[in-house]
C-alpha cells in the first residue's frame, strides 16, 4: 500500500471523527441553548458567565440567607440563581409549591442529599424510585397510634430528665436551650428506633452522642459551601476526616445494636419464646420482623432506616422545641394559656394522646412558631421530568427549592406575617390554602413521623411552662438565621428561666 493512500486513509478517518466531535458540541450546544430558552423568563439576580451567582454565596452562612430572603422580596413570586451551571429555582407561593409536593413524579431530592449518603445509606431521607415507594409502604405502619403510646412513655420519661437538668440552670442571667433540646431528642429518638438507652441527657462524653452531632454538623455545613461539595477535596480537609471518624462510630454502634437484637429474636424462635418482649416498642425490633430475615429489609437496609429515624427525628425535633421556647419567651401570655387550658384539662389524669391533641392553645402556639421559624426552611427537589410552575417551563436537570421561610409568611393568608399571633390557628381561625403552611412538606414525600414529631415536641413544650417560666433574651431583629437542614440562630437561642409558683 503506498504512503498517499495510507495518508488519505487518516485523513479520511480524521475528517470523520472530526465531523462526529463537532457535531456532539452541536447537540449539547442545541440542548443547552433550550435549556437556558426555557428558564429566559425566571426572574434573576445579576450573574457572571459560568460561575453565575456562585461568587455572592461564597460568604457566612448568614449572610447566604439574608440574600435568599433579600432576592425572594425584590424578584416577585419565584426566581433562580446560578451556582456555576446549575439552576436553582426557588418557590415560595402556594399556587408555585403545590404541582411539585402534589406529584408523585417528582420526589427526588436534590443533589446535594448525596452528602449524607456515607451515613443515612438509601434511608427514606436519601432514596428515591420504587426502593423509596417500597420503604415508605411497609415502615408507615409502625407509627400507629398503639406504637405512640408506647413511645410516649419514653417521651414523658425523658421529660423529667430535662427538667432535672434544666434546674441548674435557674438563677443565670442566661443560658443556650439548643444543646438541652438537642440532647433530650437523642435520648427519646435513641430509645424509640433503636431500645437502648444512651443517656445523652447526662452523659455528655458518649461518643455516639458526640459522633451524631459532628455528622449532622459536617453534612449540613457542605450543603451551603461549594469548595467541601467536592468529596476529593473535603476528603483531605479537617472536616472530612472528622466526617470519617464519627461515620465509623456511628455504624459500629448501630451494626452492634442489631447483632445484639438479632441474637434476642434467634433466642426467642429456639426456646419457642412467642411472648412480646418489653423491647418491642423499638423501631428496630420492627424492622427486624418486617426483614423476614433478609428476605425483605437487609442488615444494610436496617441500618439506614434507623440512622435515618435518628437523625430526621433529633435534629427537627431539637430545633422545632428551641424556636417554640424562643417565640413563647418573647410572648409570655400565651405561656400562661397553656398552662391554663392544660390544667382544666389534665388536672390529675395521665396524660395521653387523646389529651394532648385536646390542648388548642398548645397546638396554636407550636404552630404558630413552625410558621414563622420553619424547622426545615428549604425543601429541595431534583427536577428528572419537565414540570409547569407559574407558567414557566421548568426543564430537566434544574434544581427547585421551597422556601418556607417566605412561604410560611405570605401576608394574603397571614396577616402581618412577621407578628406572632397563635390565635391564626385556633380551632375557629381563619382558613388558608393546604400548600400555603407546610411544616412538615407536603404530597407523598411528607415526613412520616410528623405525629411521633409533634407528640413529643408537645409533651417536651408542657413539661418545661409546667415547671418554669420562660423569658427570651433575644428580640427578633437580634436574630441571625442559619439554614442549613434545620434553621439556627447563629448565637443559638438564649433563655431565662424561673421556677414556676
């Protein structure tokens, strides 16, 4: 064969390939032109080529939120912003949430969710698809109400605890209530998924307690930072190894656990055992039976079930107890007529379920504080199907988040949103539309422990007015939101408390 034909051979080749090449930067040029087509008309704030909004979030988690709530206000009923490629959409309209939490299509959380993957594995937190329809069918069941009298035992039981711990607290001139929540909601969370007691309430150096609060610290902190999004890099940074750390004890401690109750089960079927032990109350135990061993529910599914029930159910409830305390600070009256109703109430009873859903002013109040301090302020869905919102035509590959922050004060359904006014949810108080208060989201993806939740946010909110009054030191405009998974205060929740006469 002679060199010239050799020669036009490549050159053949090379004029090919180049040709495919050109036209697959074509293509993907063609597909992201209609994908930025279709977002043209979702107002935005000034953005860069390629790194788009990215450099103004590059600040203090603080001032990340001040400029949401800021361009929430000034860019009308939703707007986008740009993180390198990346849209994020965000809604805060009830009419704008409503086609999303209604679908049944679009239940994918967004991609930031993967941070907590190495702890919460395909938990119902992080899964998506037909595992996380699966899951979500056969665990609904456990929270039946016979199951919440059991868990409200526990709760009651931990009350006491807190209220003892809290009593060294009387006689400050201040003290942070976030740590005291968080630790109680360990101990009530810990018990009821798992059966065992860690007394996180008194033990401050367990080093399970001290592994969960670092892991839900590091994956909410990467949420909001673009350079720890990296797992390359976050993997050589002090977090990352901090991460690592805690994961191994936290899946050692929890792989012990079902070993342990494994054991317990094998040890009932041998000797023919068939009475409920006193341990079946635990979520574990649950799961356990539901496995069929293995058949259903591996040990890994196990695992991730409970890491997610404890970390879901601790971090919300902690922070849904601090703001409810904070609010009631800042309003003593409605301290006073809780105490009130709870005594006409109760009187000598045993607290129950039944009572408590009876105790309007409780429930008005806890509600009124989940509208204006949304224990998750942002709701965050990974768009895989075209969907309508607004008029607009929101494409794949987008990225939408409620804000319930804005959502929860939307002044046409609460009026002077940003005043604390418990009577909005009174029995008798104005109506407003299903998707315009979401403290739990919304559709099929809503939490399925919001009545294990609230149950013990109640009893926990009772049990503190039962026993002090409460003052809060901060006034609003002091207040430095935070949000991650769960909203903070950046100089968490200062208190006072006095024994009550």
């Amino acid at each position: 064969m002679s060199s010239s034909t050799i020669i036009m051979g490549v050159s053949w080749l090379t004029m090919i390939l180049s040709i495919c090449l050109m036209t697959i930067v074509v293509l993907l040029l063609v597909r992201r032109g209609k994908f930025l087509y279709a977002l043209r008309k979702v107002p935005c704030p000034p953005a860069f080529p390629i790194i788009g909004n990215a450099y103004e979030l590059c600040c203090s988690p603080e001032e990340a939120f001040k400029k949401m709530i800021k361009w929430g206000k000034e860019l009308g009923d939703m707007y986008l912003i740009w993180v390198g490629m990346r849209p994020f959409i965000f809604l805060y309209k009830a009419e704008a949430i409503q086609p999303l939490l209604s679908s049944s299509v679009h239940i994918d959380k967004s991609l930031e969710y993967q941070y907590l993957q190495p702890w919460l594995g395909s938990g119902l937190v992080t899964s998506t698809g037909e595992k996380w329809h699966f899951h979500r069918k056969l665990l609904t069941p456990t929270f039946h109400s016979g199951l919440l009298e059991l868990y409200l035992k526990t709760t009651i039981r931990e009350a006491q605890i807190l209220i003892s711990c809290l009593r060294k607290e009387i006689g400050k001139p201040e003290f942070d209530i976030v740590p005291y929540a968080k630790r109680a909601a360990l101990d009530i969370i810990c018990d009821s998924s798992m059966g065992c007691n860690i007394n996180a309430q008194k033990n401050f150096e367990n080093e399970y307690v001290q592994a969960v609060n670092t892991l839900a610290s590091i994956s909410q902190r990467r949420f909001l930072n673009v350079w720890m999004s990296f797992d390359p890099i976050f993997k050589l940074t002090s977090w990352g190894k901090r991460h690592d750390h805690a994961l191994s004890v936290t899946h050692g401690f929890v792989n012990k656990i079902i070993a342990e109750r494994k054991a317990e089960w094998k040890d009932r079927k041998d000797t023919n055992f068939n009475e409920k032990s006193h341990k079946r109350q635990a979520l574990l135990d649950l799961l356990l039976e539901l496995s069929k061993d293995g058949k259903v529910l591996t040990d890994d599914d196990i695992r991730d079930e409970v890491n997610t029930f404890m970390f879901a159910g601790h971090d919300t409830t902690a922070t849904s107890v601090s703001w409810i305390l904070y609010a009631l600070g800042r309003h003593p009256q409605y301290q006073e007529l809780i105490i009130e109703e709870y005594d006409e109430t109760v009187g000598t009873k045993e607290l129950t379920l039944d009572i408590l859903s009876k105790l309007t002013w409780l429930e008005a109040c806890i509600k009124e504080s989940w509208r204006l301090y949304p224990v998750t302020p942002l709701i965050a869905r990974q768009i895989y199907h075209p969907i309508t919102i607004l008029g607009h035509e929101i494409p794949i590959g987008s990225t939408v988040l409620v804000n319930s922050f804005l959502l929860h004060r939307d002044s046409r359904y609460f009026p002077e949103p940003d005043i604390y006014r418990p009577e909005r949810f009174l029995p008798d108080g104005p109506k407003y539309p299903s998707y315009a208060f979401v403290p739990f989201s919304a559709g099929s993806r809503n939490c399925i422990g919001w009545k294990y939740g609230t149950m013990i946010v109640k009893v926990l909110i009772l049990y503190i007015l039962k026993n002090f009054h409460v003052e809060s030191l901060d006034t609003e405009d002091q207040l430095r939101f935070i949000s991650e998974l769960v909203l903070h205060n950046a100089d968490g929740l200062r208190l006072k408390i006095t024994p009550r006469k």
